[in-house]
C-alpha cells in the first residue's frame, strides 16, 4: 500500500484505499461499497480485522502490514493464540444475547410515582430522576459483564454512545445488520432532527421486508416513545426512525 491510512477530516481517498477495501471485502471484514474512501464504515472493517487477526490492541488505522496479513501473509504465533481464544469466546453465548435476556427480565417495570424518572435502574447508575432510556441499557449490559458500559460513566445520554459507536471508540460498532440484543437508538421525526432521541435493545426483524422491528426499551410507552416511564417490548418501531444500530463488541 505504501502509506499509513487514517480517519481524518477530510477523509483520506485514491488508489491505496480502493485496494485495501477490496482485500478487506475478499477476508469478509468490510461490507461497504468500494468507493476509494476511507470512511467510518471502512475505518470500523480495519478494526474489525484487526481484531479477528490477533491483534493485541486493535485500531482503525490500516497500513502495508495489515494490509500484508489480508493478502496472505502469516501473522505471529502471538496474534494465532489471541485469534484462536477470541473465537472461542465468541462461540459461547454472545454478551448481546445476555444483555437482551437480562432485559426482557424487566419487562413492565415502571416508575414510581409515575412521571417522577425514579426507577432502580437510576438509583444503580447513581443518577436517578432523569430520563433512563441509555442508563437501563447500561444495566443491561453491564449486569452481563460488557466493558463498554460503566455504572455511573457509559452511558446516561444517547448522543456520546451513538457518537462513540461511529468512530468506533469503547468496544461500540455501528452495524447495519442487526442482531438480538444489538442496540438502536432512533432518531424521531420533528425532534432535534440528527440527534439520537432515545434507545433500546433490538430483538428481532417483524417483516420479511426489514423495515418493522421488535425492542425491549426503558423509559417508553405507547404514545409517548421516549419518557414514558415503563419497560416496554415494542413492536412498532420502524426503520425510518433510526438513527443506528449499535454491537457491542465487549
């Protein structure tokens, strides 16, 4: 490749690039259109790479040696051990499936007195009386071990988890193709439009079609999407209305 790519405003672009998203889509990491710019997307398949190759501390940036392993060339007896134990793990139960188990366990909670945001899942994050829809999928997670989210830390307010998730920073990913247990966060018509509103955990495609999908959410109710002080299973939820879909990758 010849030089060190990077996620940089404005994007790094040409030939170099092209290539890499072809040796990334070859090794199944990247999913993207082959455009000849480094974007998001491409910048998380490096980190996905990465990780899948054994790298110790995986990044987004790319380079002739990544470049080099998706060509063929043989990774250390290190990056192998590391590679074979996170395949390992994975074939386990997946953490997103154990968040969404644990959350489906709180189905019809509610606040008390109505209207109040006091919940448990507040007086546990240390910041209770607040909107909660992030802080419940925090508890979610970090009941089941994730790294990613932290009680008191990550994450209360959905705009820095679903920034987080784009520039692929904290174990966050933006995926477009959803698993149970994945988050969503929705962006709704009329309200702050490019800013996330609200989030859950996504739980399964209703039509053939993926445009309607089913959730498990804090803080919502029919008519009142994001403060309406219960945990709903939700099947109502629309494509249009998302802003993205998050995995959690620890």
């Amino acid at each position: 490749m010849g030089r060190v790519l990077v996620l940089t405003t404005p994007h790094e672009t040409g030939n170099d690039v092209r290539a890499f998203q072809n040796a990334l889509t070859t090794n199944n990491y990247y999913h993207g259109q082959v455009n000849g710019v480094y974007d998001p997307l491409t910048a998380q398949a490096a980190y996905r790479a990465k990780y899948w190759l054994g790298y110790r501390v995986p990044d987004q940036v790319a380079g002739d040696r990544l470049y080099g392993y998706l060509m063929g060339a043989p990774t250390t007896v290190a990056m192998k051990l590391r590679a074979r134990n996170r395949r390992q793990t994975l074939a386990s139960t997946p953490l997103r499936t154990k968040a969404l188990t644990k959350a489906l366990t709180y189905k019809g909670v509610k606040e008390t007195p109505p209207g109040s945001n006091q919940q448990p899942f507040g007086v546990w994050y240390g910041m209770n009386g607040v909107p909660w829809c992030n802080i419940f999928v925090s508890y979610c997670y970090v009941a089941v071990g994730s790294k990613a989210f932290v009680r008191g830390h990550y994450y209360s307010y959905v705009p820095y988890m679903a920034s987080d998730a784009h520039s692929g920073r904290n174990h966050l990913t933006v995926t477009h193709s959803p698993e149970p247990g994945d988050v969503v966060t929705f962006d709704w018509p009329g309200e702050s439009p490019g800013t996330p509103d609200h989030t859950g955990l996504f739980v399964k495609w209703l039509d053939p079609a993926h445009n309607t999908f089913a959730t498990i959410e804090g803080n919502t109710a029919i008519g009142n999407n994001s403060n309406g002080g219960e945990v709903c299973y939700r099947e109502d939820r629309v494509i249009s209305e998302v802003y993205n879909f998050i995995h959690v990758g620890a």
